[in-house]
C-alpha cells in the first residue's frame, strides 16, 4: 500500500535539485491508505530508468508520480504526454547528449498519463495552488523517465504520471528574472496533488488541456 515518489538528483550546475527536496521531504508521509515511498534518480539517460526499475520492483507502488525540475516555469505543470525520444540540449551527469534517440527502441511513438491530470489541476488550483495541465515534458531525462515509467506500466493497473516543479528560490537567485516557489508551498502542492489523484478515478472533461 505504497506510493512511490521520485525525484533527480541535481543537474546542469545547479546545487540542488527541488523535486528530490520535495520528494525526500514527504518520505514516510501517509496520504489516505498510502505511505510515501521516496527514490532519488541519477540525472543520467539510461540509468535513471535502472534506478526506476529497482524502485517499482522493490516498493510495490500502487501509484507512482515522478518529479522533476523545469527552471522557467512558475506552477506546477502536469505532463500528459512522454514521447519515445531522447533530445539532450545539454549533457546528463556523465556526459552523455543523445540526439534523435528512442527511449525505447520498437515502442509507441507517446505514452499518455494514467493520472486524472485535469482534475488534479482543478483541485490544486482550489486550493490556490498554481497549477497548469503541460503538454510537453520536453526531451531530457525528464520525458525519459516518465517514457519508461508509462511503457514499464503499461496494462498493470498501476497509474502513474510525470510533474514538473519550479526552482526554489535559493536556486532563483543565481537566475534573475525566474519564477520560483517555496520548498514548503511545493511539497502541499504534492501532497494535494497526490491526494486528488487517489480520489479521481476518473478524470475532467475539459476542452483545451488546461483548466480554465
């Protein structure tokens, strides 16, 4: 009766990573029926999906939402769609800069979240949350994991998705003019997040992917 949380180490010069702050801060936290089970994932193409696997066979989960850090962005950004490419603007933490490369090779061109994205957003955002359904998880270890989170997933039962989390404000005053948000109000929204996500079992009908 386990959730499992993920998060990356830090990546691209930063000091610090929020999703694994955010993460590792909700370790052993209980939401409904469900504990939190946290895993710190190396920022590296390949081995984060390694790390991934390790964590699904030994945790269980009965949900798993992934994190990770989108600087620029000012809420927190749902994914709906992971795409079966590796596009690296810059290197991983060991060096490597796929380009044009399948997440796997032979698998479907995009996998959707099996989370109720809209309605979290909706919850989130009646909390006073800030809070937007995205549409591109980008190209980076990032759509890599929540890639192989969704094929490794596929027809299990299990539900599982991605989301995207701003810089933390230490992080933001070493890049002028980005938006951040507190450690604090980040791990609510995740908390929230969490818990709208074992309530819906079904999701919004919206039109536009996004709530208005």
């Amino acid at each position: 009766m386990t959730i499992l949380l993920t998060g990356f180490e830090p990546f691209g010069g930063e000091g610090i990573n929020p999703s694994w702050e955010v993460a590792r801060g909700l370790e052993g936290e209980s939401i409904g029926a469900l504990h939190i089970a946290a895993r710190c994932l190396p920022c590296v193409f390949g081995d984060a999906l390694l790390a991934l696997d390790r964590a699904i066979a030994e945790v269980r989960p009965r949900l798993v939402l992934a994190l990770g850090q989108a600087g620029g962005r000012c809420e927190l950004s749902i994914e709906r769609v992971a795409l079966n490419v590796d596009d690296a603007r810059i290197p991983d933490n060991a060096g490597v800069q796929p380009i044009d490369q399948p997440v796997v090779v032979g698998g479907p061109a995009a996998y959707f979240s099996t989370l109720p994205i809209k309605a979290m957003v909706a919850g989130l955002r009646a909390a006073g949350l800030p809070a937007s359904v995205s549409q591109s998880a980008g190209t980076f270890v990032c759509n890599h994991v929540f890639y192989g989170l969704q094929h490794r997933l596929a027809g299990s039962g299990v539900r599982s998705g991605f989301l995207h989390i701003p810089y933390l404000p230490e992080q933001a005053a070493c890049h002028p003019g980005q938006p951040s948000l507190p450690l604090s109000l980040l791990q609510d929204g995740v908390r929230l997040a969490l818990l709208l996500a074992l309530q819906n079992e079904s999701d919004l009908r919206e039109q536009g992917g996004a709530i208005a």
